[in-house]
C-alpha cells in the first residue's frame, strides 16, 4: 500500500483472510463523493490517478455468504512543491554588498498538503549542510557567501530558495587624485578638474569636500 502521503500516481494492494471455504474480495475505491467498484480479486491497483485524498474499502464473502467486517486505507497523492517559501535574517537581502559577518537567517514556507510544523528544511551555506529551519550564530567568510534553504514536504516535493551577498571588510587602497592645478601651485585660473582612482574588489564611491564646503558624494571618479 502507498505512504500516508506521496507522490505517486497509484497503488497496488493486497487483502488476505482465513476462512475454510473460498474467498471472494470485494473493492471500493473512493476519492471524495466520487465512488467505483471493482472485482473480486485478491489484489487491487490502480495507476494515473490525479492528486487528492484517496480511501480504499475492502470485505471479503465466503462460500456460503458470510461477510468479514470492511477494512479500509486512507492516503493522499500530492504532487505540489511547498510554496511561499522566504529568507528572513541577517544579513538582509539588500545591499548586496556588506561589511555584516554575522549570519542569522531563517526560512519559512507552506504547503497544500503538510502542516508547516512537518516542513523539513535543509541549509547548505558556502557548501556545508544543516537539516535546520534557521541558519543561526554563522559567521560569512570575506567575498562571496551563498546560502541555499530546500524545503521539502511530506510526499517528497521541494522548493529551493538562495540568497547570495558579498562580505567586503576591507577599506580601499592605493587613493590616487590627479589633476590640476597640481599640489600647491598658484592659478590665475577659477576651475580645477581632478581624478580619484582606488584599488577595491567591489565598486567604489567617491566622497569630495572642497575647503570648507559640503561633502559631495560621485559614483564618478571625476570632480570638476
């Protein structure tokens, strides 16, 4: 007989019982309000069923007309993948680049089937795996961190959801401002134009301040 709960579309089963004379078993298939009857062999299947709750009822008669009390099996085929699956945490998933090491994460989901308590959750983050709801007191290494919720219900069916982030500790090297006029020169002139380069493995934002004046913030490297 089939699990409680699966994904496969059909079933095959089997009823035995004593008696001294020869039995004749007689089957009841029934989903819902709908209800077939079949033969009277021993063994009972059906294949290409669709997803739904499914009851089987058997009884068996023997030679001279005597029934045996109805057994029954109850199941559900469910073929759906948990739905609504979400990643909440630290860090979050904006900006994608952070200076946040510490890992908090934790996932969640629902199912037309399973009750979310029997959601079974499996973490692989930066390549370990955990069988965990939450993806908690991890610390993310420099670069590039991925972790990866798979929930799976109880027939089988998973979704899968990744969050990816970069972790950069490190503040940017080698700043450079050329330009003119040069360091200390005197100018008859009232313009200027300078470039700032840095080192950085992510894209880098220019922070300018002329004298005394607001802080003016340029993706370009540029200030003229």
């Amino acid at each position: 007989k089939p699990d409680s709960i699966t994904k496969v579309p059909g079933f095959s089963m089997t009823a035995t019982s004593k008696d001294a004379t020869r039995l004749t078993y007689h089957w009841t298939l029934r989903r819902g309000e709908d209800t077939a009857s079949t033969g009277d062999k021993q063994t009972f299947s059906e294949s290409g069923l669709d997803d739904g709750d499914y009851a089987v009822f058997v009884y068996a008669t023997d030679e001279a007309g005597n029934v045996s009390p109805t057994n029954s099996y109850s199941w559900t085929i469910d073929n759906v993948a948990p739905d609504n699956l979400k990643i909440e945490g630290t860090p979050a998933e904006t900006p994608f680049v952070t200076t946040v090491t510490e890992v908090d994460l934790t996932a969640s989901a629902t199912d037309n089937v399973t009750p979310e308590e029997k959601i079974a959750y499996t973490w692989t983050f930066n390549g370990l795996k955990s069988s965990t709801t939450a993806l908690l007191d991890t610390t993310a290494q420099e670069g590039t961190n991925t972790a990866k919720a798979v929930v799976t219900d109880e027939a089988g069916n998973q979704s899968e959801l990744t969050r990816t982030w970069v972790v950069d500790t490190h503040c940017p090297t080698n700043l450079v401002i050329s330009g003119t006029p040069g360091a200390g020169a005197f100018t008859n002139e009232a313009v200027f134009a300078y470039t700032a380069t840095a080192m950085d493995d992510t894209r880098l934002t220019f922070h300018w301040k002329f004298d005394a004046g607001e802080e003016v913030k340029k993706n370009a490297t540029r200030y003229l």
